[in-house]
C-alpha cells in the first residue's frame, strides 16, 4: 500500500519558540500513523534540527526541509544544499512549492536537477505541481501539470519513483479559503496517476503517493483525503495550529 501521509509546510511563519511549542502540543496528542500513515514537518532551515530531535521521540514523524539548491556546494552565498540536509539526517524535501517558482522564479528545468540532486543524497522530493487561477479557468489544467511532471521527472528511472511524492496544489486554492472540492482533487490525482501510468506502468503509478494542498482545515481533511487518489495533504495555515494539525493528521486514511 502506498503511504498517506500528512505534511505541514510552515511556510516563513513562527519564531523557533513558537514551533516548538506546537510541535510540543501535537506531539502529546494521540496520533494515528504508523508506517504506512506518516506525519512531516517541512519547517524553515534554522529549525530542522531542533524539530528533528523533538520528533525522534515518535515513530513515523519527519521533519521535512522546505526547498534546496540545484547545485552541490560552493559560492552560493545563502543557499543550502542537499548534501546538508542528508548530513543532518534529513529524509524529506518540499520541492517546486509555487511560492518557490512564482517568486523565486524555479522552472521546471531546474526542479529537474533539485530532484536529481536529492536522489544523489538519499533524500525524497515532496514535489510539487498545480496551476494558476488562469489555467484553471481555461480549462487547460490537465496539460500544464502534466508538463510540469514530464519536465521535472520523466527523466528518472520507475526505480526512482518508485513510493515517490507529489502534492497537487492548484494555486488558486492555497491560502485563499478557496478550496477544490474533493471531487476537483480527485479528478486531478486520477490524472497525474494515468500519466504516470502511462509512462512508467500501473505498479509504479500506484506506488506513488499524491498529495493535495489548498485551504486543506480540520473540516475537510476527511473528505478530502478520503478520496481513493488522495494520499494526504500538504498543509499550510491549518499546520500552524495543534489542534487543527493533529485533526488532519488522524484524518488520513
Ligand atoms: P494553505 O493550506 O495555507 O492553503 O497552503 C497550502 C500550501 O501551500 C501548502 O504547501
């Protein structure tokens, strides 16, 4: 079975204290994962150790980072690489968020050598995809996050992906309140899945982990992970509150 797993992408949100007091509180909550229901922590760089000596006290939680650089090491004032991210002990990395390659302009290209560079190091991408308002609303979202995927993942081997992650995260959806029904998600999910499929054959296709992300709350989670695509959510806003995290967290399936 492929894993369902809950991630919080904190985003540039609270002070090392304030995180580790909300991971103090989900921590003491009663959490349903085991090794086929994970929970992830993808926190700002100057946190990772600390959260992932504060999760190693529970099984099936990770600390996540939330981006690295494509390049191995070197003059890159500012930047942190793969390589120091495995050398911490890291498993997951959040790449191609939209914030990344809207603001930070991330192409697919080179998404195509973050992901490349995180194999190098043992490290699992959570990559990203998902289309903007305006893609969605001329209807064409099936193909842009298709070329998304092709440009940024075709080139490994079904080896490589094979148990690997995704979260399809329609830009419109994330922080707005507005999210896609559970039907929309699943809808998509079923897509990636074909075209995945279609590449790399069913068994790989259904190895591989799916993830929705946009105004994912305690109120939805169920629906919306209970769709048979959905495998999860990758959380903003409702991650930043125990109580509502925790809820998504035993929302998984
Ligand atoms: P929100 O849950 O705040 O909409 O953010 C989604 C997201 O971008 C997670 O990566």
């Amino acid at each position: 079975m492929r894993k369902q797993i809950a991630a919080a992408n904190w985003k540039m949100n609270l002070t090392l204290e304030q995180g580790e007091t909300l991971i103090d509180e989900i921590l003491s909550s009663p959490l349903n994962v085991n090794e086929d229901k994970l929970a992830v922590f993808a926190v700002p760089f100057p946190y990772l150790i600390n959260v992932k000596n504060k999760l190693a006290v529970k099984k099936n939680v990770f600390a996540a980072a939330q981006n690295c650089y494509n390049k191995k090491s070197g003059a890159y004032t500012g930047e942190v690489s793969a390589e120091m991210l495995k050398s911490i002990g890291l498993q997951y990395v959040v790449l191609g968020h939209s914030e990344r390659r809207e603001y930070f302009n991330e192409s697919n290209a080179m998404l195509a050598e973050k992901v490349n560079i995180c194999f190098e190091n043992g490290l699992q991408p959570i990559f990203c995809c998902g289309e903007p308002l305006s893609i969605r609303e001329a209807g064409t979202q099936n193909s842009y996050v298709e070329t998304q995927l092709k440009e940024s993942l075709f080139h490994l081997t079904a080896d490589q992906l094979k148990g690997f992650v995704i979260a399809y995260e329609p830009i419109w959806a994330i922080g707005t309140g507005k999210t896609a029904s559970s039907d929309q998600a699943q809808e998509m999910h079923a897509h990636i899945r074909s075209v995945l499929a279609a590449q790399y054959g069913n068994a790989v296709a259904d190895s591989i982990s799916i993830l929705y992300g946009g105004s994912v709350k305690a109120a939805n989670a169920k629906e919306i992970f209970g769709k048979p695509d959905v495998d999860g959510g990758l959380v903003g806003g409702a991650s930043l509150v125990a109580a509502e995290f925790t809820t998504i967290i035993n929302s998984l399936k």
